[in-house]
C-alpha cells in the first residue's frame, strides 16, 4: 500500500473529526458565557429590585414620619400652652399620647442613621417642652430648631431620592 493513499484517505476523516470537536468545544464556551451573561443579569435585576423596594419604603417611610413630626409639634405646642395656662389638657393629652406611639413605631424604622438621631431627638425635645412647668415658654425656639432640623434632613433625603435615587445620574422624577 502507499503511504500517500492512506494520508490522501485520512486526512478528510481526521479533519471532520477534528473539525467536529472544535465546533462542539466552540458551542460549549459560546453556551457556557452566555449562561454567564445571564446570570450576571439576574444577579444585577435582583440588585435593582432590592434598591428600588428599598427606595420606595424610604419615599414612603419618611414622608410619613415628615407628617407625624410636624402633627406632633403642633399637639406638643398646645398641650404647652395649656399647662402655661394652668388648663386641663382634656383632648390634646390623648392626641398627643396617640402621635407619641405612632412616632416611637416611625421613628425606628427610618434608615439614615442622622435622620434618624435627629427625628429621635426632636421627638423627645417635644415630649419634654408639652409637659414643661409654667414660665418656660423660652424652650419652644429650641424644640422647634430641633424639629425644623430633622424636618429639613427628611426633606433633603426626599429630594435626594425623587431626584436622583441613591446612584447619581439615575432619574426617578421628571
């Protein structure tokens, strides 16, 4: 037999052969980073979505608290005024009992750890000027900068939040 008959009849057998192995192998890599690709994918939606729910408990947690504040100021304000008078608290001693829960269930729920401090100590600034013995109307400038103060954080993340969320250059809002 010759030797140039049996490469002449083997080559095209091997080069199927071989040509066959590198298409199955070419498939496996294609199939293999595309199974990456999506994965990555998957992992970068579930990111988003944890953001995203995160943002709108935020959104809705502290416009919440924002409102709470403000109805406690108020209730705070005239229980103070009524103890300045030497009045019976009568209503605004419930009104301000139920704004005291309802901030206490708040304010442990906001994110911001500033905020948070802020809101806490605006919140017991409050509790202590409604309560305040007569003559001392001098202490509600200074509970109201306390409250003014937490408001404007709350404000400030809001805005932070509808503007742009928590990575820049990602628009929310209009």
């Amino acid at each position: 037999m010759d030797w140039k008959w049996t490469i002449t009849a083997a080559l095209p057998v091997i080069s199927l052969v071989l040509g066959a192995w590198l298409n199955q192998l070419s498939e496996g890599r294609r199939d293999s980073a595309a199974l990456k690709r999506e994965q990555q994918l998957r992992q970068l939606d579930r990111e988003q979505t944890l953001i995203d729910r995160r943002e709108a408990f935020e959104l809705t947690h502290l416009a919440e608290v924002n409102e709470v504040l403000a109805r406690l100021f108020t209730a705070a304000l005239r229980c103070h005024e009524r103890v300045q008078d030497r009045e019976p608290l009568g209503e605004y001693s419930d009104t301000l009992m139920s704004l005291n829960r309802e901030m206490a269930k708040l304010k442990g729920l906001i994110i911001d750890d500033v905020i948070r401090e802020l809101v806490t100590t605006a919140h017991r600034e409050m509790n202590a000027m409604s309560v305040a013995s007569a003559g001392t109307w001098t202490q509600v400038p200074e509970v109201y900068a306390h409250v003014e103060a937490a408001q404007e954080a709350i404000a400030a993340r809001l805005r932070d939040l509808y503007s742009t969320g928590s990575r820049p250059g990602r628009e929310l809002g209009p």
